[in-house]
C-alpha cells in the first residue's frame, strides 16, 4: 500500500442501490477511497462500474444510500456540483470540444477566470499546466484531430487545473497503444503522489495490477471484494469477477489449414498503406497486429469495399477483383465486423433479428416486398442459441444489451452472409474476460467450419493465442508476417515499433 | 506554408474566399448590366441586409448550439405589427422606449422558446416550427386582417429609414446599416471574447461532453433563444422602419434567409464553428445575388426561394470539401510543427491523427 495514503478516505459510499426500470444495477455498493492511493474497480460489463461512476459524478441519482465526502454527507446532484467539490472524470472517450482549441478545452469550465475571455493569459496557463504534466501541445490547435492519448493529456490538465482531489478514469487505456499507456501512467502515478484519489477501471488487468495500490471487484451491481494490491493475483481477480474458476482464458484450437482463398499483392492507398502482401487460407486465423496509427483497420476497410485501395491485386479463389464497394464484397462471400459498434456496427434502436438480417433483407421479404418477421426470428433464434446472446427475447431492441452481447449480434448479423472470409476487427475490446473467452470460442467454432478469419487487435495475449500468423503492421507498412509457433511478445511489439534489426518472419 | 497556417485557420480563409467571392459577384453583374454600380443601389440593399443579417447573428447564436430558430420570420412580424400598432395609437411614445419594446417583446418570444427547448429539452426543429405557426397565427388572430399603414405611423419612424448620417457621394449610411454594423461588432466581441460565446461553441462542439463538463450547459442555451428572439424584435423594429406597410404576412421567409445566410457565411449546421462576419457575409450574398438577378430580369421573382435553396445546397457542399480538407492538412501540420520542435518521445503524445 502506498504510504502517502492516510487512514480517513477522502470518499465513501455507504449501502448505495440503483435500478433502471426496475432493473438492479447496484445493489448495497460499499466503495471508499483514499487521498494518494489509485483503486481500481474491475468487473465484467454490466458490474456496474460506470453507474457507480455515474452516480459520483452527479449525471445521476443513487436510489438509497449515502455518499460521504471528507466523512460529511453530500448530495452531487449534477456534474456542475461534482466539479466544485473537486471531482473530475475521465471517460474512454474523452470528452473534448473538438472546435476548441486545447487550451479553451481546459479552462472552459473555469467559473472563477471571469466572464471575459483573456486569450493570451488563457494560452499561457495552458502552457504552464501542460509543462507540468510533461506533455508537449500547441495549445492553440484545435482539439479536432488530437490523438485519444492526447485528448486525455488535455482532460487531465482540465483536472489539475480544477484542483481535483478525486480523479475518476474509466477504461482510459482501451484505445492507447502500450507506449501512450506507459506515458498515462506517468501522469497517473505524479498526480497520486500529489495526493490525488484516483478511481481506475480498467479491462486488461495487467495494466490494472501495474497502477493500482487497491483492487476491488464488482459482479452483477454487487460489491465482492477489496484487497490491497499485494495480495491479489490475476486468477484471484478474475474468479472474483466471473464467480468462477478459470483455468484458460483463451486459445486457438489446432485447425488444418485448407485451400487458398484470399492472395494479396501489393496493395496500396495513397497516405494510408502501402506494399500490402498477404495469403489467408480456409480455416486459418491470420492477426493484424500493430499499434494505433498502423492502418490496421484501412487494410480491412479496402477488402470490404468501404475505402476500397488505389491498386494492388486481390485474388479470391483464383480470381482477381477490385472490390469497390461492401455489396460486392458481400457477394463475393467478405464481412467485416466493426470496433465500432455504436455508430458503424448496429442499428441501436432497432431489435436484435432486424439488426442480424439486415444485410440480407432482400430473402426475408415476401411477394409483395413485406418482411416476413417470422422468417427474421427464425434465424435470430438459431444465432441466440448458437452464440449465446443472452437476451430475453431476439425482438428486444440491441441498445439495451451488454457490450458483449452486442458484439455478439453483430458477428451474427455477418455469419448469417454465410461468408467465407470474416474480418473481425478489435471484436473484444472493452467487454469482459467471460464475453471475451465466449469470442474466441465462437471463433474456433468459425475456423473448425472452414471460415478464414482475419482478427484485427491489439491486445497482445490474444494476437498471440488466436492466431496461425501474424502479420504486424505499422504506419501503413508491412513488417512481417510470423508464424504462431515463432512469435513471442516481444517480437511482436519490436516489429510493431519499428525496430529495424529484428528477423523478418516468414514472408507470405 | 507554415506562416499561412500559424496566421489562419480553415474558417477564417473560407471568410476570406467568401469575401473574394461577393467581389466577384459584384464584378459580374456590373459588366452584365448598365448602370450597376449606383449608389441607389447600394442604398437600397444596404436596409435589406440590414434586417437579413441582424436575423442571420440571431440565427447564428441558437446555430452554434446545434440548434435552429425557424420562428425567427413570425417574431420580426409579431413585432413588427404590434409595434407598428402601439405608435398608432400613442404616437408620441419616445423611440428608445420604443426600441426596449421590440426587443422585449421578441425576448418573451424566445424566452418561450429557449425554456421549452433548454429546460424541456424538446428538439429545437420541432419547438420552432410550432412557435413559428404559432405566433403568426396570433398575429392573424390578434390583427384581424387590418394592416398598419405608413400614413397612421409617427413621421419619425417613416423618415427613420431615409436619414443618412454621413454621406459621401451618393452613398449613404443609414441608420439601419449602422444598427447592424453596431450588433455585428457586439456579438462578434461576445463570441471571441465572453465565455458565454465561447460556451456556445463548446456545446455544439460536443454536446455530450458539455453536459458532463460542469458548466451550466442548458442556461447557456436559454441565453441563445433569449438572446435569438431579442434580435428577432429588434429585427421586426428595423423591418417596421424600412416598409411602414405591416400586413399579417410580414417577415414571413426571413427565418428561411437567415438560415440560408449563416449557411453561406460558413457558421456550421453540426454546431461548433462561425462568426458574426460570416453570417454578415453571408446576409450580403445572398442579398446582393437575389437583388442582382432581378435586375438581370433574367430571374423572376417567384424564383427567390429557389436561388436560396441552391446557395444553401452549395455551400453546404462546398464546405463539406472544402473545409473538411483543410482541417485535415491543418491538424498534420500541427503535428509536423510540433514534432520537429521536440524530442520524438515527447511527440508521441502530441501527435494528431492524420
């Protein structure tokens, strides 16, 4: 335990309960937290974390129960009320105002700084604020185009310079690269030794041990456990989390390697990639790994149409096409499953079975060009229990399930295109060990039925389980493709950095 | 090129190439048509844009939010009647106290706006297209049909729209066009200057973010309604001023041109950026080419809709190319700039995307 952290915490909640619509999303939560110490709370998706977080920011109400401040009972009605008792949060999209430029987007909520704007102070507090924090930003930019890590790097001197004393980060690390990750907890560990209370969530619980002085676990709107750091290992949270033992999180079960399917040859778009060469065969798993910025996701766009490449040659079972738009694509037997499920990947309001037959509309309509509902349900339901989702009902609306379970109906939605070359991109980012383990299951299931998958991802332990080979990328250059057997981490994130005196792997 | 990018940014060239384009405009028309550079002419359009771009800076204000004010038109006619009728009947009312009047009178009416759309949180399309139809239908109710008439107005009001303070040449500057110049230069120093204004940007800039950012994020946006309708009263003085003649219909369309002004002027319809420059070039543009093409008798006057319809349309798609590009070489010259001034390590977090 850190020895700044002094016996009175800063912030305790006491028998907190919420529910939504009469569903529990807290139950009796006790939570505290300390000057100078990092908790991190972890749980799977629907824990919840970000209610609890939500509820110390004021955006909503606890049900019953009580939060104290510096031991005196406080009501945060709003975030506004938030702020001035000094808490802040930072969200895993950061919350900037992308017309602004940086320094506005630190002092825009400043009450005390009057009503008149003084552009060249403002410009130099920024500067000074930065300059401590050690990071380097033209505070006159626009915040639009800042990288997520640098985006976080202005929220976090919005925060000092509101002189938080209790700093909320939820999942900050899910779109950093492991560099940008190094350099955020700098900042974490500097503001910690200033005194600050951090509350950390966070899913990958390597980084999660690294930064944090406690660990608490959540599982389903109840509280677990709470232990200092010293005493917990990996295991021991993760069976905290999923209430069960677990033995192996994750690996590719052994397929034979079929036909060729897809060939790749020199695909290039302009200021995006270039030298692009690939084979994937039937049944294999062929990873996309790279840091943030290596135009993993491009190469993938191009396959499916959606930003199709300037030239190169894509062949798929012998024949060469240019594939231009995803209609082609989809016919010629591709889907692609989005990161982004929010806004690129689901109709949010719309039910489970529409969102799933979606792509295929044309064969659920009858003669007179009406949907056959019944047909759409059919299918939904053999996915619900093929996959797993777990909903009530396959005519619920997908905004209200889990992360997992959405990402779940998505795969869905691209399985049931019948395709033969699958790209997956970051398809368990930000869902928990269980829905994560559910994935990878489903996509051993996918390649033991002769499906090619690309899996675009940067999480490390995952390249390394899921994959046949391995192709590292970055910026918009291929560095190598490795074989399963040969890689280890290191050469990996080597190639994936740049290093230039590592072996090539085994070139297509 | 790095000077043009440490000096500019992408929305302030889009004003300078809308500037560029108003001379162009006029260029044309003068070797299209005899005797088009007259100071008549310029007198004429300088009222008329007067009122457009009062509106347009109101506009302006609820646009940054993300929001639109499309009962603009019915609060510069409600005004503009009531006013009209009041010095009929009190012909000796004082015309500050007159002014406080209209400008009071448009605040309730935005104040009815800003609480429904702020508070009630109801979106401003569906809040503004009902008070729209709302208060003209009012105004109908209210006037029964009869229309003011220049004849029964105080001679001060209709002399009001003739006096000239400084002439030079023919030209001259009306007391309109100073009253916009005077509302132009406040609420471009309010926008620049006041954290109200730059809190207006912030919102519409990301709205989400500013409900969690911790500033008051829905006063702010009654200010804009409140202060929208403000300018709508004073709008329907100005426009009392200019026709005398107050009929039921009066002002209908201006929520139309005030939109298709800010459009032009590059104030963006997602929120998040423009000036009160710009919906004053925009006023100009789209007066000056509807003004114009009359004269080339080439466009008849059914066509007015049309022309502003299609500016819309293009300046929307120019924008969405143009401005768009811009940004994207701007954010790469940041991170060009800021990379070779620092060691590499350090450029890694400030680095933006391309």
């Amino acid at each position: 335990m850190n020895k700044r952290q002094n016996n009175n915490p800063i912030l305790e909640l006491e028998n907190v309960y919420k529910s939504y619509n009469g569903v529990k999303a807290l139950t009796d939560v006790h939570f505290d937290l300390h000057p100078g110490e990092v908790h991190a709370l972890v749980g799977e998706n629907g824990a919840g974390k970000s209610t609890l977080v939500k509820i110390i920011m004021g955006v909503i109400q606890t049900d019953a129960g009580s939060i104290n401040l510096d031991g005196e009972p406080v009501k945060i009605s709003n975030p506004q009320v938030a702020q001035d008792l000094g808490i802040a949060a930072i969200y895993q999209e950061p919350m900037v105002f992308p017309d602004l430029n940086v320094a506005e987007n630190i002092f825009i909520s400043h009450a005390q700084r009057g009503s008149i704007v003084k552009w060249s102070k403002m410009f130099r507090d920024a500067e000074e604020i930065l300059g401590k924090l050690d990071v380097k930003l033209n505070v006159r930019m626009p915040a639009r185009g800042l990288t997520v890590a640098a985006q976080q790097a202005v929220e976090i001197a919005k925060a000092i310079s509101l002189n938080v004393r209790i700093l909320i980060m939820d999942e900050p690390t899910s779109s950093l690269s492991a560099h940008e990750v190094e350099q955020l907890f700098k900042l974490i560990r500097a503001l910690r030794n200033q005194g600050v209370a951090i509350l950390f969530i966070g899913h990958r619980l390597e980084e999660v041990l690294e930064i944090s002085d406690r660990v608490s676990v959540f599982r389903d709107g109840c509280w677990i456990s709470t232990k200092p750091r010293d005493e917990i290992t990996i295991d021991g949270v993760i069976r905290d989390m999923v209430g069960r033992e677990f033995s192996e999180f994750f690996s590719k079960t052994k397929t034979e390697r079929g036909d060729l399917l897809l060939s790749v040859r020199n695909l290039y778009k302009e200021n995006t990639f270039h030298d692009i060469n690939f084979d994937v065969y039937r049944g294999e798993v062929l990873v996309f790994a790279g840091l943030i910025g290596s135009h993993r996701t491009d190469v993938g766009l191009a396959l499916f149409g959606v930003e199709p490449a300037d030239s190169g040659e894509i062949m798929l079972e012998g024949n060469s096409y240019r594939i231009k738009s995803p209609e082609q694509a989809l016919k010629l037997g591709i889907a692609y499953a989005t990161e982004d499920r929010r806004h690129l990947g689901l109709t949010m309001p719309m039910s489970i079975c529409s969102n799933i037959s979606l792509p295929l509309l044309r064969d659920y309509l009858n003669k007179l060009g009406l949907i056959k509902r019944i047909e759409e349900e059919k299918t939904a339901e053999v996915f619900r229990k093929r996959l797993d989702i777990r909903a009530s009902s396959v005519n619920i609306s997908v905004e209200n399930l889990s992360g997992g379970n959405q990402q779940k109906v998505m795969i869905s939605k691209w399985l049931n295109t019948d395709p033969k070359l699958l790209i997956l991109d970051e398809p368990t980012r930000g869902i928990d060990v269980g829905t994560k383990a559910e994935v990878h299951k489903m996509i051993n299931d996918l390649t033991g039925r002769g499906i090619a998958v690309i899996l675009i991802s940067s999480d490390l332990p995952e390249v390394l389980a899921m994959s046949d080979r391995i192709l590292v990328m970055r910026e918009g250059k291929q560095m190598g493709i490795f074989e399963q057997k040969k890689a280890e981490q290191e050469l990996i994130m080597a190639a994936a950095m740049g290093q230039n005196n590592i072996k090539q792997g085994v070139a297509l | 090129m790095k000077r043009i990018y440490g000096r500019f940014s992408p929305e302030q060239i889009r004003v300078l190439f809308l500037m560029l384009l108003i001379v162009l405009v006029v260029v044309i028309f003068s070797i299209q048509i005899d005797d088009y550079l007259t100071a008549n002419f310029f007198n004429r359009i300088s009222t008329s844009v007067a009122i457009i771009a009062v509106l347009a800076i109101a506009q302006t204000l609820v646009f940054l939010t993300r929001n639109f004010d499309l009962s603009l038109g019915s609060i510069v006619g409600v005004t503009a009647y009531i006013i009209g009728q009041q010095l009929t009947r009190i012909p000796n009312m004082h015309p500050v106290v007159t002014v406080i009047f209209a400008i009071g009178l448009g605040m309730l009416m935005g104040t009815i706006n800003g609480v429904l759309i702020a508070y009630g949180r109801v979106p401003s399309i569906i809040i503004t297209i009902s008070t729209l139809a709302i208060y003209r239908s009012f105004l109908v109710e209210y006037s029964h049909a009869i229309p003011i008439t220049t004849n029964n107005l105080p001679r001060w009001v209709v002399e009001l729209n003739k006096i000239s303070l400084l002439t030079i040449g023919g030209l001259e500057l009306r007391v309109l066009f100073l009253i916009m110049i005077v509302i132009v230069v406040i609420f471009q120093l309010v926008l620049s200057y006041l954290r109200f204004g730059r809190r207006l940007y912030a919102i519409g800039s990301n709205p989400v973010a500013a409900k969690v950012a911790g500033f008051p994020d829905r006063n702010i946006v009654f200010m804009a309604f409140l202060l929208s309708g403000a300018l709508g009263g004073l709008a329907g003085f100005m426009y009392l001023v200019r026709f005398g003649n107050i009929m039921v219909l009066a002002g209908q369309g201006l929520e139309f041109a005030s939109i298709a002004a800010v459009v032009v002027g590059g104030v963006s319809n997602m929120g998040g950026s423009g000036t009160a420059i710009g919906a004053l070039l925009g006023s100009v543009m789209i007066d000056l080419l509807e003004n114009s093409l009359y004269r080339t008798m080439a466009v008849s006057e059914f066509w007015r809709g049309a022309i502003l319809g299609m500016l819309i349309l293009l300046a929307v798609a120019i924008d969405h190319v143009f401005i768009g590009r811009l940004r994207k070489i701007w954010a790469r010259a940041g991170f060009l700039m800021t990379q070779s001034e620092e060691d590499p390590e350090k450029a890694e977090v400030s680095s933006h995307v391309e």
